[in-house]
C-alpha cells in the first residue's frame, strides 16, 4: 500500500510540475551557493533547464568543469585574488577587529568593509546589465523565472530588466530590514529580534528598547550609509525613478531557509516561505578509513568540530587552545581545519581538510557538534539530532546559536575570550547534561514531522511562480501603502484633529456657560 502511495504522489508531482521550464539564477559565493545548488539539482531532475549566471571573480565554483547547470560567465574586471583578498579583509574584522575596538572604531570598520564589498558588487553588476550582448542574450532565451539571494543587491534589476518573475532565497538580513521594508513583512519589536542583535522572542523592557534600537540603527545603516547610492543606480539602469527596496518588493516569492524548529513564532505573509534544512538528508556510509577512525571511539562516541568553509587558518595561539582542549575528552574528535598543526594536537584528534559532515552528525556514535553556527550546520545538527556547543564568529552566527540556546540545544562560547577549560566544559555539558540531548531531538522530531520536505516545498513554490507567471494574488497591499499609512498615521491624526476640536469646543462651551453663571450671579447680589 505504501508503495501505491509513494507511485501516486509522485505521479502528483509530475502532473503539477513545469514541463521543460528555464530558470536563470544569480547565486551569491561561498556557503549561500550551496544552500542553492539543492534546489538547481532538483528543478534539473525535474526537467527543468538552469543557467547560472556566474561571475569570473566567483570562488567556490568553477564554470569549466562538469556540471548539470548551464554557465553563463560573466566578466569583471575583479581577479579571484582580488576577491579573496576582499572577503579575508572582512572575515579578519569579524574574527579579531570587532571585539578589540572600541564601538565607534568598529563601526567605523564594518561601514569600510561593507563598502567595499558594495564597490565589489556593484562593478559585479555592471558586468552583467551594462554588456548589451550578454543582456540580449538573456532576453533571447525567455526565461521563466530568475532565482536570486538578495544578500548582495543585483538579482531584481536583472529580473525587472528581463520583465521575468523573481524569487528570492534568504536566510536574513541586516536587522530584517530587506524582509521588513521591501517585503512588508511584519515585525513587532516587542517580541521579533532584530536579526544580529543576540535576542530571543521573550525581552526583558531594557532588551526591548535594544531592539527597537536596532532596527532603528540597521535600517539608517541600510539606506543611508551602505546602499542608499543604489537608489540612483537603479534609477539610471531603468531609465525611471525607483529605489532599491521597491525593486526588491517586486519579489513573488521568499524562500525563507528556517522553520518552527529553529525561529520563534511570529507573524508571516503567505508569499514568505520556509524552506530550513532543505540539504539534510540520511546519513551515507562513511569513507574507510573515517569509519575505522570513529569505530576505535568505543563507548565514548565521537565529537565533530567544524568553523565551516570559510575559516581556513587560526593563529597559533587559538589553534593551540582548543587542540589542547579537545585533547582532553575521553571521545575521538574529528576536526576539520586547513590550518597549521597545532602543537598541543592530542592522539584522539584528527584533522582534515573535508569532512563528510552530513554523514558524520548522522553516525550513531556522534555525541556533540562543535560548530561557528552557520545555518547549514545547524540544520543538520537539527535533522540528525545532535546537541552543539556554538563559537559563533559574524553575521548571522551568533543570532542562530543563540536560538538554538534558548532553545535548550546548545551552550555558547565567545571566541575572543574561549579558554581550554571553557571549550572542555562546554563539550562536557552537552554531552553528559541528558536535557541537550532532548531538546535536540525535540526539535528533530519538530523538523521530520511536516507535511511536505523543505527541499520539495521550494521547488513547488518555484514552479508555482513558472506556471501563474508570478504569484501576485500573494502580496499584501502594504507595498501600495505610504509609511505613515501603514501606520495610520494619517488616521490617528485624523482622530486627534477631531479630538482636539472637540475638545476646543467643550472648554469655550464651558468658558462661556461659567461667564454666563458669573453675569447671572453678579446681577443677583447687585
């Protein structure tokens, strides 16, 4: 009987999918391109044409080898040098800089780095809709949707340039100003953290007015220090008035890369979608000798420990301390690290340069995930059930870890301050503190028991958009209101205007009946 369900549901699919549709893509580098690539190779499964349009300056992929995509390069004059040198930059301010300088000097700092990321970008997208050639070309194969991550600006000027639907696919941005203004997404500041502020859903009043400083600060960050030159940008290209955040409001769809199992509740828009843990999948056998290695654990189990893709080298000092702790457990670590061997690597530690680290937080033996907090980490820690400690390092890491610490899943260490015995304790607690565990796979059971996988509910949604031509029916009204008439303004002004008039009236009605009782008692006593 389940396999006449199974034939059905896929028939399902298959009626209700896009015969043959064209999907054009503007990916962003590292770690958000891999979240993608699983959506791309599943609309491939399905038929469906993709073409990448990949920058030459783009790091971790490489157009010329084989793949089930389509590469549409794009040339800039930016090296991949150039490029890697830039991202360092930014990673050595987050890793060192930001917690050694006084808040003014890192500010100042973080602006500098945005900045040049933004000039990055921007020459970025120049290479894309300033080459006729390349633009026509696009025009020419009639795509059917464009799929972009908005963490860098581009994908909506090449959708609205190209007059196809677009959809978005994000994690988050700075202070949940892209979803908040552009998206008109809802959110109170009494109880929905601002994105980067460390909060939980439930603030005491001092955390409160932290938060609405926060947005309050990210969203002038935002528009006026970081991409309000966008604005003229936009303006240019389109050959008409517009502004980033309208073009970006244009979005059908937002595939949103979390769920209930990692946000706390708050309000949502039906063209906002979650798509958390769409990679996860069941754990695969493990190469050989990684499979000895954690066989020789015993009853200990083994510890997994990954700063994810992006952190290549440690210096010295940080790289001995956490060797010199992780020496120190009874369990066999698997450290996946390109730096130099640290000279306090214990005989139960072995570092690679990859791990298989789906597969290895899905062994039996796995007891802990030493993890920075990417999203895609924790999803997997998530999906396979394994408690974490979290030495969250920039942007969105230390907002996830700290979900998934009110949550009761994780305990969190700052990297600037982490000491050996902070790092062995951490891991002990996780481990032997039986609540982690439960809390863990909680959530676990929270992420399996949906109606329709993550990865299947983004692709539908994908090809929704392909077959309606858009999602229109979808978006609020909000995007056709002013900000005060979101607000009401206009009405409470109303209101008061009305209440001040009133109000006007009763006190001279009064004036005049208390002259006209001071006449009629004065007339008396003369």
């Amino acid at each position: 009987m389940s396999g006449k369900k199974a034939a059905v549901l896929w028939l399902l699919a298959v009626l209700g999918s896009v015969s043959g549709g064209k999907v054009l893509v503007w990916p962003v580098d590292n770690s958000h391109w891999l979240n993608v690539e699983f959506i791309l190779r599943e609309l491939v499964v399905r038929g469906h044409e993709v073409t990448v349009l990949l920058p030459s300056c783009f790091l971790i992929l490489n157009g010329t080898e084989p793949s089930p995509f389509h590469f549409e390069m794009v040339e800039v004059p930016i090296s991949k040098s150039e490029m890697a040198a830039t991202m360092e930059e930014g990673f050595y301010f987050w890793f060192y800089e930001e917690r050694r300088l006084p808040f003014w000097q890192s500010a100042y700092r973080m602006i500098d780095v945005l900045r040049k990321l933004e000039n990055v970008t921007r020459i970025i997208c120049d290479g894309v809709v300033k080459n006729k050639v390349l633009m026509e070309k696009l025009r020419a194969s009639a795509f059917d949707v464009l799929l972009a991550d908005p963490l860098m600006p581009s994908g909506e000027l090449f959708a609205e340039k190209l007059g196809i639907p677009l959809i978005y696919t994000i994690r988050f941005s700075m202070g949940n100003t892209l979803e908040r203004l552009c998206g008109q997404l809802p959110s109170p500041p009494s109880y929905v953290p601002a994105s980067l502020s460390s909060l939980t859903d439930r603030m005491t009043y001092t955390q409160r007015i932290k938060n609405t400083f926060s947005y309050a600060l990210q969203d002038l960050a935002y528009h006026y220090i970081l991409w309000r030159h966008w604005n003229q940008y936009y303006s240019d290209i389109l050959g008409r008035p517009t502004t980033l955040c309208d073009t970006m409001g244009k979005a059908e769809i937002w595939l949103i890369r979390t769920y209930w199992d990692f946000e706390f509740p708050r309000p949502f828009l039906p063209n906002f979608e979650f798509v958390g843990g769409l990679h996860c999948q069941p754990a695969k056998p493990l190469p050989k000798e990684i499979e000895e290695f954690v066989q020789s654990s015993g009853e200990h189990g083994v510890v997994i420990f990954s700063l994810g893709s992006m952190v290549y080298n440690l210096t010295k000092e940080k790289s001995d301390v956490i060797a010199k702790a992780l020496s120190q457990l009874p369990q066999k670590v698997l450290w996946r690290y390109k730096g130099k061997k640290p000279d306090a690597l214990g005989s139960n530690t072995k570092i690679y340069d990859w791990i298989p680290q789906n597969d290895l937080l899905g062994h039996p033996l796995t007891k802990a995930f030493i993890t920075h907090g990417g999203t895609n980490g924790i999803y997997e820690a998530i999906y396979h059930g394994i408690p974490m400690v979290g030495i969250p390092m920039f942007a969105d890491q230390h907002d996830n870890i700290a979900h998934m610490r009110a949550k009761g899943a994780a305990v969190e260490l700052d990297f600037g301050t982490l000491t050996t015995q902070d790092l062995v304790d951490a891991v002990n607690t996780v481990i032997n503190n039986s609540t982690y565990k439960e809390s863990i796979l909680k959530l676990s059971k929270i992420h399996h028991d949906q109606p329709i996988k993550p990865l299947e509910r983004a692709v539908f949604w994908i090809e929704f958009v392909m077959r309606h031509k858009g999602a229109k029916h979808l978006r609020p009204a909000a995007h056709h209101l002013t900000w005060y008439q979101y607000h009401c303004l206009d009405v409470l002004a109303f209101l008061f205007t009305c209440a001040a008039i009133a109000g006007f009236i009763l006190v001279k009605c009064c004036m005049f009946c208390c002259r006209k009782c001071s006449r009629v008692t004065k007339k008396k006593k003369e």
